[in-house]
C-alpha cells in the first residue's frame, strides 16, 4: 500500500548537515554532474560548429524540381542541368555549334545528347540503388558527418573558406550546393559498399591472408591483364618559349599522331621490335600530361577497372599485340597487351588485392546499370534539354 504523502519524514537542510553520503550517493552524484557538464559541451561544441561549418546552400525552386526518377531515387532539375550543359559543350567540340548546323545535323545533335544525358543521369543512382539492395542506410548520421566533413575541407582548402568564392565557383560551372554534397555522398557510399562486399565475401574469394593463392589465380584467370599504352589527350596542351606561348597537343594533332603510332605498329611483325618500338617511340614521345603515368612496364588490371572499351580491347589482343587508336571522352589510347610475371604478381599481390576487389563490385555496378533507367516525369517530357542553360 502506498504511503500517505503526509506521512512521509521532511528532513531539514539543518538536520543533515553533517550526514555522510554513502559510496552509492557519491558515484549517483557524480554521474549526474558529468552528465550535465557532458551535455553543457557538446551543447557548445554544437553551436560553434553549427557558426563554422559549411551550412548547405537552398537550392532554387527551379534546381530543387523534380524530373523523374532511376532506381527509385528522385532526380532534381539541377543534376539535369549540369549533365546537360557538359555534354552539350563536349557535342559542340564534336558536331559544332547547334545553331550552325543544318537539320540533319541538329537531327544528330539532339539525338545524341538524349542518349549522353540519360545514360548519365544512371551513375548516382546506380550506388544508391544497391545501397538500397544491401540494406546500407543512405541518409544515416554518419553518412551526413561525412559529407559535412569533405564540405568543410573542399571549401577551405580551395577556397579558404570564402562561402562566396564557393558561390561564384558553384554558379561558373552550374552546379548547386545540394549536387555537390550529393557527389560526396555517393563516393562515400561506394566505399561502403565495397566494405559490405569485402565483409561479406560478395564476389570475392581471396583476402590479405591468402595472398600467394590469390596470385596463382591471377596467373591462371582470364579475367587478368598486362597492357602498356600512349596516352594523346584531346585538351590542348601548351607551353611557353622565349615569350611566345605555343600549342603542343590539340585534338587534331593528338589524333593523327595516335593513328601514325597505330598503322606504324601494325606494320611490324617481330614481338620483340614491336615491344621496342611501343616503349621508345610512341610512348617515349607521348606527351606526360593531366597526371597520367605513362610507362613501358605495364599496368595489371582485372575485368570492371579500366572502362569497358580499354578492357574490350586489352583481352582481344595477342601478347604483344597493339591496338588500333581508341577514343575516350578525354583523348585518344594506343595499347598492346603483355604476357603476365609470375614475379611482378606475387610481388604486387597486395595492390592487385585492391583492383580484385573493385572488381568484384564494379560488376555489380554493371549488372545494376543495365537494370534501372531514369524515367522522367511530365515535367522532364516538357524539357527542351537544348534550351537547358
């Protein structure tokens, strides 16, 4: 039975004032001290961080709009935005100018940047599609630390924290705050995933305890390769002498000499000149440009790593066979594929570990890009992608 309130004994502050408290009062005590002092600085360490962080941009009404969805995600205008207008200044250099070509040629244009842009508009929701398949939370605390985080470093390590050079910066190459920060978040969430594959053994047998194992497999898979390649990029390359600022590399001339080194390659029939031949006079001659290394030792690589054409073209080659000129979005390839070194294997089994495991999920990407598609809305089938600016 519960007792009266009126029975219960008031004991005065004067009463007790030389009464001990007992070990369980003190440590009770002391938890709820440190309770409040804990909650007083995280309360500070909260609101110094909320005036110094990079707080995130509103997007407009128009940016924030939704155009469809991929992969269960919504898509938003301001994504659409930027994917057009890039590949509408990459047509440009290709085609020419919209407005410059007759009809047949715009015909080509427009179909051609539908085909870019909506293929495009897959590669965020590709991650976020098998995050959602994997049961990887997208939008956790930890996931929103992070991209606080990378925001706060990229702002001021490139801007020195300047919120409106990261303004002007965004408006110069259309892009939002919100796509930015949607960028860090699905590199981030990649990594996770490769996480949850290695954790999990999805796709992948080998790990850092059965490394000599794994390099007997690279030797007898026919899913490795050895390749070296010359590299000629499509953006001019310059330099200055004696005041005077000169073109070295261009589209054009990048072009012709990839297809020069080609047909000159072709032409020999001995492995051993061939190999000679691609290490001093084509690459040794390639220009070493935008951080690419160039070398005649060969790089290894697994199928899903180097891009679906670089590898289409390694695996059809004969050991020391050279390719015709290959072309991507930033310049032109030479290949000739190279027998792989039992030696260089084993000793590089560690890295290789690394490329086996992006293998593994670079795979999954694949299988998921085939899968989903972004479908547009009634807003989206009421776009012009080529009146987009």
């Amino acid at each position: 039975m519960a007792k009266n309130s009126n029975s219960i004994k008031k004991i005065s502050v004067t009463e007790n004032k030389n009464t001990k408290p007992t070990k369980q009062k003190k440590i009770a005590a002391a938890v709820i001290i440190t309770g409040i002092v804990c909650t007083v600085v995280f309360a500070v360490i909260m609101l110094v961080s909320y005036f110094n962080s990079v707080r995130p941009i509103k997007s407009t009404e128009e940016e924030s709009r939704v155009v469809g969805e991929c992969g269960g995600f919504e898509v938003k205008y301001e994504e659409l935005r930027y994917v057009t207008l890039l590949y509408k200044q990459a047509l440009d250099l290709r085609l020419g100018k919209y407005d410059t070509l007759d009809s047949a040629g715009k015909a080509e244009y427009e179909s051609q940047l539908e085909a870019l842009v909506l293929d495009d508009l897959k590669s965020n929701y590709i991650i976020l599609a098998l995050c959602d398949e994997y049961d990887i939370k997208t939008d956790s605390r930890k996931v929103k630390n992070y991209v606080n985080d990378e925001m706060e470093k990229f702002v001021e390590a490139t801007f020195d924290g300047d919120m409106d050079e990261y303004k002007d910066w965004l408006a110069k190459n259309n892009l939002t705050d919100s796509f930015v920060r949607l960028i860090y978040k699905v590199d981030y969430l990649e990594s996770q995933l490769l996480e949850h594959f290695i954790k999990n053994k999805i796709g992948i047998e080998y790990d850092e305890y059965s490394l000599e194992a794994f390099a007997e497999h690279i030797m007898e898979s026919n899913d490795w390769a050895k390749a070296t390649y010359a590299y000629y990029p499509k953006t001019s390359v310059t330099t200055t002498y004696k005041g005077q600022v000169y073109t070295i590399w261009d589209a054009k001339n990048s072009l012709s000499t990839a297809e020069s080194a080609a047909e000159a390659l072709a032409a020999i029939s001995s492995d051993a000149e061939r190999f000679t031949y691609m290490n001093k006079s084509v690459i040794g001659k390639a220009p070493m440009v935008q951080g690419y290394s160039i070398t005649g030792t060969g790089v290894y690589f697994t199928v899903g790593q180097m891009g679906e054409e670089f590898e289409s073209a390694t695996f059809a080659l004969d050991l020391y066979g050279t390719s015709d000129v290959i072309e991507f979005e930033d310049g032109y390839y030479v290949i000739m594929r190279l027998p792989l070194e039992e030696d260089e294997v084993k000793k590089q089994a560690a890295e290789l570990l690394s490329y086996y495991r992006y293998g593994a999920l670079k795979k999954c990407e694949d299988a998921k890009e085939a899968e989903i598609s972004f479908i547009g809305n009634e807003y989206f089938d009421g776009l012009s992608l080529i009146d987009i600016e």
